[in-house]
C-alpha cells in the first residue's frame, strides 16, 4: 500500500467512525423518547385492523400513527407517500417506514427468473440486473427488498428451485454477493440504492421430499460445507437485513434458533444487520409443535430475531411477556435499535420522502437501458441441451409456424413473483414476426393446453379437455404443415413454480407430448423449446427430439432473447447450475456427491444402484452446449506437487473452437479430495473462466490452486485443508473433463 493509499484508508475508517457515532448518539437520542409500546411497534410488520391491541384502532392509518407499523408493503407510490407522511407527521415520534417488497428478479422490468440468471454463470452480469431493479425500484418507493434467495436445492420437485442459483455452493456464493452489491451500491444512503435480505436463513431448500414449508433434518458438516456458504458470503458483502426461514433447523424452527440467529449469525460470522421472519414464521411455530404465540414470540425475540412479518405476535404478546420476566427491556432494545439503525443507514430519517419521487419512477421504469440488460439477460440464459445436425440456428426467412401453450403468451413467461407488473412484453410469434420482418411469414397456433390433469389445470389459465387438446394438436399440424420449420414453445405457466408449487411429477405434461409426437410426425424441422421454472425430467423429450432449449421464465423480454438465439444473432452459452434428473426417482441428484462405499460396478450386483435407470443424470451439472464446438487438450500443471499454506499450483489447459462460429465457453475446474479424514464430495466447483473464441482460435485457460480450494469443514467444524493426493477435473461440464492429480504436502 502506498502512502497516499493508507492514509485514504484510514481517513474512510476514521469518517465511518465518526458517522457510526453520529448513528448512535442520534438512535440513542430516539430510544430515550420511546416508550416500550414504541419500541415494540418497530418489531412489528404488519398492518390492519388489530382486535384487543389497540383500543381505538382501526386499520393501517391508527396503526402507524401510533407508532406501531415499522414497514408497509407496495401500495404504489401515492398511497405510499400517504402512508409515510401519516408515520412521520402524525406519529408522537415520526419515524419513517421502510417499504418492503419482494423485488426477486426485477420490478417492473423483469429479469429471467434466478435460477436462468444464475446458468450466465456471470455474477458481474446478474449484478447489473440487480442494479437495474433496484434503480427501478427506489424510484417508486421500495426501500427494502426481500432478497436475494440463496437457498441450495438439489431437488427439482421444489417449486421455489425457481428462485435461488442452483445447487451448489461455490457459484451459489459468487451469486448472492453479486445480487448484494446490485441492490446496496457503495452507498446504502444513496437514493437509488435499497437494502438487500438475505433469505431463507436458513436451509429452506432442503425441504424434505421437495415438498415446500416441509421439514428439514441435516448434520452441522452437511450445513458447514454444502448450505451455508451462500448466506454467509451475502452477509459478508454488506446485507443489511436477513429472513428466517420456515423450516426447522436441528429440531427447532429457525425463527425461534439462537443457535442460527445469534450464535452463528451474529457471534461467528459478525452480522450487526436485523433480521425478519418470513410471513407468519413466527406463529407457525406454534404448528411446529412450539407452545402458543406468547412463548414463540418471546422465543424468536431472544433468538436474535428481531422484526415479526404477519403475525403481530411481537405487538400482541412482548409486552405481557416483559412484564412476566420472559424477555427484558433489553432484548426489546437490541432488536429495535438494529431496525432503527437500518432506516438511518437508508437515510430515512433524513428524508423519509427519498424514494417516494413521482418524477423518478418515471424516469427509471422500464427504462430502454433496462430492457435492453432484460434482452442480454433473457438470451444469455438459454441453455441449448441438444442440438442434432445443427439445425439451430434457424435462418430469417421462409414461412415458421410459432405454435405451443407458451407461444402466444407473455405472463407466464415472466416468472413468479412478478405478478404485480404491469407489462408490455412481446409474445414469441410477435417477437419471431420482428425478426423476420418482410423476410418471411409467421403463423401461429396454440398447440395444445399445458395439461390433461384436472389437478393441474385448476393452478393455471389454461383448461383441461382432451378432446379440445387433440382438436389443437390438429389444428398445430395444419400450421406446421404449411410452414417450412416450427418453433414449439412448451414448458410449466408461471404457477406451477415458486413458492407452495411443489410438484411430484416433473416431466412435461401428456398434453404436451401429444403435440411434440404430431410435430415430430410432420418431419419439418422443430425448435422445440422449453420454459420452465425448474429443471424437468426430460429423458422422454431428449430420446425424440433433435433439438432442445431450455429457456426457462427469461422476463419482460423472454421472447427476444430467445428469438436472438434461435436465429443465431446470440450464440448459446447458458450451462446448468442444477442437475436435470433421467427419471424423478433419482431425485435428490447433485453433481457433488458423496461415494458410497459400493460405487456403481456394472460387473457386480451389490453395489450402490437402481435395478431399473442408471445413476447417471440426463443432463449433467455445468452442461450447456453452443452453436460451435470447443476442444480441451493438453491439461498441465506448473507442478505436481506444492506445499504448506502458501503453495500454488497452476493449472491450464488449451481449449479451441474447433466450429465454424465465435462462441463463448465456460471452462470449469473441480478438484476431488479422495483421501480425508471426513468423506468429501467426488468432486467440487473450484473455479470458472469464460473465453469467447473466433473459429479455429485456441486459448490458453489457467487456473491457480492454493489451499482454499482444497479447504472444507472438518468433524469439529473448522475449515482446513489436509494433505494427500487430489484430483482435478477440467472441462465443459462436472462430467466432461480432462484429468489429472496433485499432491499437497503439510
Ligand atoms: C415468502 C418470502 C417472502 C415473504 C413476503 C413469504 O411467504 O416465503 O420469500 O419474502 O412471503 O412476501
């Protein structure tokens, strides 16, 4: 460091001293004022009519006038702006509100959904996705938003898969920080920054059997080494507020876990921000089996859990509680001073109108920039799963029938948690029409309904008749049959993912297949896409299909982006960050296992197996494919051998676009550690590099090994790295790779 360096470092240390004790003196100044009644309504985040709480009153407006709202939830921004001056103006104190709201993939311009962000494989890129959404969404009021979601799911029958990065922890933790830093900046005070929640804390994705809300069991290693990492690296990256999940952690709901909410979150990874429960977590306990809502309420208080969303314990029962000895003044204090530090580190107190600015919002929403960064984002997403005798990309010309239940429709491309958006996206025939402009003819057809099951169509828009389905079927193969190619656009509504979307069956609905078999049956060149909000058991569609996308839910301009793929203006280079399963019954499939002590051996019946489906995935963890071909050769290391901590051995390897298209490349390093004094996974991301390579130019990728990627937790939970012979693996995908091994000494 250099002289200047050092004393600007320690001038930015000595003016975050001096602004923190600013803080303190002034929420010092505020406490002092406040009753505990007070104290306990910034706890509170729920609105309403509150029987037998407040004598007199009656609805949201008494409620914060009395102090007892500390957030309120999108209600646009005038009645926002109503709601805050209430609260500032009318309340004995005038502490502003938050304003909290679940901003997942964007707000009013809507990014794919996060697990598509997370196949870029780009956390400098999903960044900026989360800068434009919260731009978009200071302006119109939010000061907070519920996320990111970085809960690992290694099931796929989980509806809320939708919403994380995947399964693995390594990408998982590059992805949260990433999603951090584009919702808070540099600077959490400046007006177009909001406050990140790091959710679901924690382990919410390993919800028993996929089932959402369901119960959750699992040793501290598997926590330490597989779940943990992704909250832990958001919090580190500055997240100013955290949600406790539903689900139990070690027998007791997470919401009620000092363990979790203090031991570890606060004592061991210093996390000084407030944490909220999901919606009503707080009185599901109860359900849990946890005693009535005083004893959670005071429970989850002195967990570390310091705001209640929807249950109104805190409001209804805290103060009895106090009274009665269950909590202190000082529990109550410590939970309300970090909230109140909150809204001062947003500037609220400043200017509790910051956000709410009508000129902004309009200037900020929906912006071209941002639909543009939707379009990147929709198409660099796209995974290309097959693709026989290149026929993608389709050329601009010629009749193309654009058929299939999401052909023609813009809702359920936008994802979940977009519902509240009002959008003006286009539809894949309208955006194929853009592409081909006078270059050739567009016909559509619906193609099919998403599904034959009662029980399914009553969770979306379309109906269930299998005599209507074979009549649009028929009326798709006349389209098809006058067209020279056929793009068909199949997958899940919206509402078959997200949060209590569980589903026990992931292939594609028979509806559906009827369409692919008549489409098939035509013999005319198909893009058969999919869009779907969670990885789907394929095996039925891969066995007959020539080509496949995955496309997912990819936003307000789902269809452009893919449409820029299909007909090439953007070569494919999304790669799974989950694992797509053969059959359903190998669920829970991950690519970073543990061995058993029987691997598979074809020539030898006890060993571990089904009788009736390989063990192997249908599409591997990391795998994508492109419209040219890329080569890895000559994996070399510097060394065979390093030693001690500071060691480092670098890797590389040639990789050469042996196709005849520039295409980008994701070359992925995983190392094995096959002799430990715990059982470690076969093998495990380490690292990622991307290359963009012309056709016929090779490049040389290299990778430094130091003792962190060999480091994981031990039995005693500390992380170290123990020496022996590694493995490392790099290549296109977690089963593609070139070879070879290291050794690490002491
Ligand atoms: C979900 C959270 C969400 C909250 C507030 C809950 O049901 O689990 O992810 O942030 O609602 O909308």
């Amino acid at each position: 460091m250099t002289l200047l360096a050092g004393a600007l470092a320690l001038a930015s240390c000595a003016n975050q001293a001096t602004s923190d004790r600013e803080m303190d003196r002034f929420i010092d100044d505020l406490m002092s004022r406040m009753t505990v009644e007070e104290k306990i309504g910034q706890l509170n985040l729920s609105g309403g009519d509150v029987p037998g709480v407040l004598s007199g009153a009656q609805g949201i407006d008494d409620l914060i006038r009395m102090g007892y709202l500390t957030a309120t939830g999108w209600a646009g921004i005038d009645e926002l702006t109503r709601l805050q001056k209430i609260a500032v103006e009318e309340s004995r104190l005038g502490i502003p509100m938050l304003c909290g709201v679940d901003v997942i993939h964007g707000f009013y311009t809507v990014f794919p959904i996060p697990l598509a962000l997370s196949c870029t494989w780009d956390p400098e890129f999903v960044e900026k996705t989360a800068r434009v959404a919260a731009e978009e969404a200071s302006a119109n009021g939010i000061s907070w938003t519920y996320s990111p979601m970085v809960d690992i799911a290694r099931d796929a029958r989980w509806g809320r898969i939708a919403e994380g990065s995947g399964e693995d922890p390594y990408l998982g933790s590059l992805f949260s920080a990433a999603m951090v830093r584009g919702y808070q900046g540099q600077d959490l005070s400046a007006e177009n920054t909001i406050m990140a929640c790091v959710k679901h804390f924690a382990l919410y994705g390993a919800s028993e059997a996929g089932r959402d809300y369901n119960t959750v069991d699992m040793s501290k290693l598997n926590m330490y080494n597989y779940y943990l990492e992704p909250y832990k690296s958001a919090f580190q990256a500055g997240a100013g507020s955290g949600m406790s999940s539903f689900n139990l952690v070690e027998g007791v709901p997470a919401s009620g876990s000092h363990w979790l909410l203090t031991e570890l979150l606060r004592d061991e990874w210093g996390f000084d921000g407030f944490v909220v429960s999901d919606y009503d977590a707080i009185g599901e306990m109860t359900a849990h089996g946890l005693g009535d809502t005083k004893t959670v309420s005071a429970q989850a208080l002195k967990a570390g859990l310091d705001m209640d969303m929807m249950t109104l314990g805190y409001l209804k029962t805290l103060k009895e509680s106090l009274d009665e000895g269950r909590v202190s003044e000082k529990d109550i204090d410590t939970a309300c001073r970090r909230i109140l530090e909150a809204k001062y580190k947003l500037g609220l107190f400043e200017d509790p109108y910051r956000y709410l600015n009508k000129e902004r919002a309009e200037a900020n929403t929906l912006t071209e920039e941002g639909l543009a960064l939707a379009r990147e984002a929709a198409a660099k997403s796209v995974v290309l799963l097959k693709n026989d005798s290149n026929i993608l990309p389709f050329t601009k010309q010629g009749t193309i029938a654009v058929v299939g239940p999401l052909a023609g429709n813009t809702q359920d491309l936008l994802g979940m948690w977009s519902g509240s958006c009002d959008q003006k996206s286009a539809t894949v025939v309208n955006a194929v029409r853009e592409a081909l402009g006078d270059n050739g003819k567009v016909l559509y057809a619906q193609g099919c309904n998403f599904s034959n099951s009662e029980m399914l169509a009553r969770t979306s828009t379309s109906v269930c008749d299998p005599a209507q389905n074979s009549r649009l079927v028929r009326e798709a193969v006349a389209v098809a049959s006058r067209a020279d190619k056929v793009i068909a656009v199949l997958g899940e509504p919206r509402s078959w993912s997200g949060e209590a979307c569980s589903k026990a069956d992931i292939t594609l609905p028979e509806a559906q297949k009827e369409l692919i078999s008549a489409l098939l049956a035509t013999g005319k060149p198909v893009a058969f896409v999919i869009c779907s909000g969670r990885p789907l058991v394929l095996e039925w569609e891969d066995a007959r299909c020539p080509t496949l996308l995955e496309a997912w839910h990819g936003g307000s301009e789902a269809a452009r982006g893919l449409v820029d793929v299909l007909f090439g203006d953007v070569n494919p280079s999304g790669r799974l960050t989950t694992t797509f399963p053969l059959r359903g019954g190998q669920i829970p499939i991950y690519y970073n296992y543990l061995n058993t002590g029987r691997p598979q051996n074809p020539d030898d019946h006890f060993t571990s197996k089904y009788l009736d489906c390989p063990n192997e995935p249908l599409y591997p963890f990391g795998y994508g494919l492109s419209y040219t071909n890329f080569e890895y050769s000559g994996l070399t290391l510097d060394r065979s051998s390093a030693k001690g901590d500071n060691g480092v051995i670098k890797a590389s390897v040639t990789v050469t676009n042996t196709g005849s298209r520039s295409g980008e490349e994701t070359v992925q390093m995983y190392i094995g550690d096959p002799a430990a004094s715990i059982s470690r996974p076969v093998r495990e991301l380490r690292g990622f590099s991307k290359v963009t390579l012309a056709p016929g130019e090779s490049a040389t990728v290299s990778f430094d090994i130091t003792t962190e990627q060999l480091s994981f937790y031990n039995s005693s939970l500390k992380k170290v790295w123990e020496p022996g012979l590694f493995n490392l693996y790099i290549g296109k995908n977690s089963s593609e790779t070139l070879n070879t091994t290291f050794e690490w000494e002491e």
